[in-house]
C-alpha cells in the first residue's frame, strides 16, 4: 500500500507568501483524511482549539484536546484519525529544512528533535500558549501584508523565532515525561561548534539514509571524523551512542516497509541492503521482538479493529 503525501491545501481560510508552498497557514483544520497520510517535505504545528481528536503517529496513539500542540515532523506517518463534531485547530505547514535552517540562529543544537519525535505533543501552560497566538496572529498579519519588499524575509524570521520557542516548549513537554537521567540538561551540554554541527549532520545523514547504512564507520567517514570521536560527541550531546540511533531509525525505515507496503521480506531485505532476508528476519526479531511476518499480521489485524471502531 502506497501511502500518500498531502500537500497543504488552498484556498479559504489559507495564508501563504506568493504560491510557494514552503510555509502555510490553515487557519483552521478542515476535513481530517480518512485514510493514512505521510508528509514527506512538511512538518506541521497544530495548535488544538476545540474539540477533542485522535490518531496514530508512527504507532503511538495521540489524544488531543483544547490547548494542547503537537509537532509532526516530516517523513512520519498518520492514521486512525478520529475527532469530535467541533474539533478545530491552527495549523502551520513548514519546509522541512526549516528545522535545520534554524540552527544557524541557536545556541542549542537540534539533536533533541530525535527525542521529540517520540514525544510530539505538549499542553501549553497559560502564558505558553498566548505566546504562540502572538506568533500566529503577527505572522498572519505579516502574510497577508504583501506591501513590503522583504516579505519573505520578514515572514520566515518571524516563523524562525517561533519555531525556536515551539522547540523550547517540546524540550519542556518531553523533560516532564522521560526520566531524569535522560532529561539531566548536564547530558545535553556541547562544547564546541564543531562538536554542534557533527551532531545535527550526523542525525540528518542517518535520517536520509532511510535504514540503508547501519555501520558507523560508514558514517564517519562520510562525515570527515573517526568513529571514536563520533562516539564522543554524541554521548556528551545525548547519552546515547551512534549505533543507538542508527537502531531508532532503522527500526522505523523497517517498520514503515511492513506496515505501508506489500513488499516481501526479501524485497525489503534488499532494498535496506541486508545480506540474506534470514538475517533481515533476525534483526527483526531482535529489535521488533517477533519476526516480520508476524508483525505485518498484527500490525493489519490492529488496523481493521480500529477502522471499525467509533469513538467520537
């Protein structure tokens, strides 16, 4: 099964500079899609207004509610969806590379966007969330205010800074919920520039390697450095090592192949470049805990039950 990538919609009710598609405005949610979407070159932030709803994210069910926000960052798949009668919210649309052209600007690095793809939505506190509507109404007038030259700049500065405070929130929102050793911000700490930008190419090469390279001295060399000190880096930035997060995002390159497509395990076992679909079907089990087959069955025998079940 082929899974669709939306594009934002136009029309009523929908801002954009020019025709671009790069960042958009919903100013209000529209018609949840029925069947599962992925947005390959879009990450989105909605802001929940009214109403209740649910859907799957990569697996992982997520209510929302009014007040709450959710980041969905690009590439992962949603389904299920499911809402109440007057669920309405705010959405923003943005390039993906908007999240990597951010970190010019930041002291931070953006490794942590790993950990927010576990931990995508937060409940705003009060003055949280009249900050965001101080984003949103300024960045929509700005959009809509096309008598300017710089526009554009003007428009994308805007979004840089509130996508800079939505990354603050995140990091709050996943703190209170991980465990403190994780959380400890002494963990998270990198010091040098060098040391920041290996971290951030490093978990972009692993993200567009789609699971096809899990050696991390492939990777080293495709970044100019040894392993050790790739190893290093990253157990000062994040507490984890590479392998960890090669694993994280072969896993899931794996289980989107299972669940989304009809593939057989040797196709699948070619096209991640695994040597035998034997040995494809062991780190499976290893890392999923049942072989491949067995999970492609639970995955389709957990998705007809949920597509017949109503809770709204």
């Amino acid at each position: 099964m082929e899974i669709p990538s939306l594009s934002p919609r136009h029309g009523k009710n929908t801002l954009r500079v020019g025709n671009s598609d790069k960042l958009v405005i919903m100013e209000h949610a529209g018609i949840l899609p029925k069947k599962p979407v992925s947005l390959r070159d879009h990450g989105v932030v909605f802001f929940c207004t009214e109403g209740r709803g649910q859907f799957d994210y990569d697996g992982h069910r997520i209510e929302l509610q009014k007040g709450d926000m959710f980041l969905y960052y690009a590439r992962s798949v949603v389904e299920n969806m499911m809402a109440s009668s007057d669920f309405d919210g705010h959405e923003i649309w943005f390039g993906r590379e908007a999240l990597w052209d951010i970190n010019k600007m930041g002291k931070k690095s953006l490794f942590d966007l790993v950990t927010i793809k576990q931990f995508p939505k937060v409940t705003l506190f009060e003055d949280e969330a009249t900050l965001m509507m101080e984003y949103y109404h300024l960045l929509s007038r700005r959009m809509r205010d096309d008598s300017s030259l710089l526009q554009d700049d003007i428009v994308h500065t805007i979004f840089s800074a509130m996508l800079l405070d939505i990354l603050c929130i995140m990091r709050r929102g996943y703190e209170s919920v991980i465990s403190h050793e994780t959380a400890d911000n002494n963990s998270v700490s990198i010091n040098t520039l060098h040391g920041k930008m290996l971290v951030d190419r490093f978990i972009k090469t692993v993200e567009d390697s789609d699971g096809r390279i899990r050696r991390v001295d492939e990777f080293s060399r495709m970044l100019n450095v040894t392993p050790k000190y790739l190893m290093r880096q990253l157990k000062d930035a994040m507490g984890h090592s590479p392998s960890e997060i090669i694993q994280l995002f072969t896993v899931k390159s794996i289980e989107y192949r299972l669940r989304y497509s009809d593939m057989t395990m040797q196709q699948i076992a070619d096209d991640l470049h695994f040597a035998s679909a034997s040995f494809f079907g062991r780190y499976v089990k290893e890392h999923l805990g049942m072989t491949p087959l067995e999970y492609r069955s639970k995955y389709q025998k957990e998705a007809e039950s949920t597509s017949s079940s109503d809770i709204f």
